[in-house]
C-alpha cells in the first residue's frame, strides 16, 4: 500500500498495526493481519480451484485434491476437513461435494426409510438418485440400515424392515 500525502509505500509495522487497531475496534480482537492473509491465501488458492474442479466433475475425491494442488494425502486430507468444517463442502463416503449438489449425510437414512414406505422396495440405484451420490456411495448407508433391522434385503431388492 501506498500512502497517499507522501505517495511512498507504508512500512508493514505501521500497516498492522492500523490493521490491529481497526479489527479490535471492529469486535474482533483475536484475529490478526497474518490470519487474514492466511484466510485469503487459502480461499484463492486452494478452495478456488478445489470448488472449480468439483463445479466441473459434480464430486470429487482426496485424490483428485491432492494431483490438482500436488499435496500429499494427508495434506487434501486436512484441507478438504476445513472446508467442510465452513459449509463450503459436503462429504458423503469418500467423495466430496458442493452443498446444494447432494443431500446431507444426517438424511440419508430418514430418505432412504420414506421412499421404502412409499414405494414398498427398491435397488441401490434408485436410492443413488435419491441421495445424488453415486451406487457404490449409497451401499455403506443400505448396509448400516441393514444390520440395524429398520431395512430388509431380498433377491437384490431393499424392502422396508415392517413390510407385509
């Protein structure tokens, strides 16, 4: 930044501590110059294109994350976590997606449950298009249902557990 009476660029000293000053008076306090920079960094160049790629692909894995932003594992890991932490992902299984793409995790179940009632059976399939997700997503969920009891499967079928 450039001041404006001397047209010379601001010494960083200076710069943050203004910015220090307009945050704790702005309500904020334990929230630094660093920590907005690091906040932008992160937005622009990893959430940017992570968000892209998913827009373009409708899901995506760790994998995918990690070739596009040439990170470990670990590290997509960690940076997939944080965005979905904020709202601005939604995991299902091992793929992620953006939230208005898919129906939420804690759904899933209830979803699965009224369409048996209402329909009295259906493949995996049909709940992959119900939830968004892809077949092989939706087999851990009928699988959970499955062993609880609330879901019975037949012949390749699902059928609700209280049918008659």
């Amino acid at each position: 930044m450039v001041s404006r009476r001397a047209g010379k660029p601001l010494e960083a000293a200076y710069l943050s501590k203004t910015v220090r000053a307009a945050l704790v008076s702005g309500g904020i306090p334990n929230v630094t110059l660093s920590d907005l920079r690091h906040d932008f960094l992160h937005r622009t160049l990893v959430e940017e294109p992570v968000l892209e790629l998913v827009r373009k692909g409708g899901g995506i894995t760790r994998g995918q994350v990690a070739r596009l932003l040439s990170l470990t594992q670990t590290q997509a890991y960690h940076r997939l976590s944080r965005m979905t932490a904020a709202g601005r992902l939604v995991r299902v299984g091992n793929r992620y997606f953006l939230p208005r793409q898919t129906t939420s995790p804690e759904l899933h179940a209830q979803l699965i449950l009224d369409y048996l009632r209402r329909e009295g059976s259906a493949v995996r399939q049909d709940f992959a298009r119900l939830l968004s997700v892809l077949p092989r997503q939706v087999y851990p969920i009928l699988q959970r249902l499955v062993a609880s009891g609330r879901v019975v499967f037949e012949n390749g079928r699902y059928y609700p557990a209280n049918r008659k």
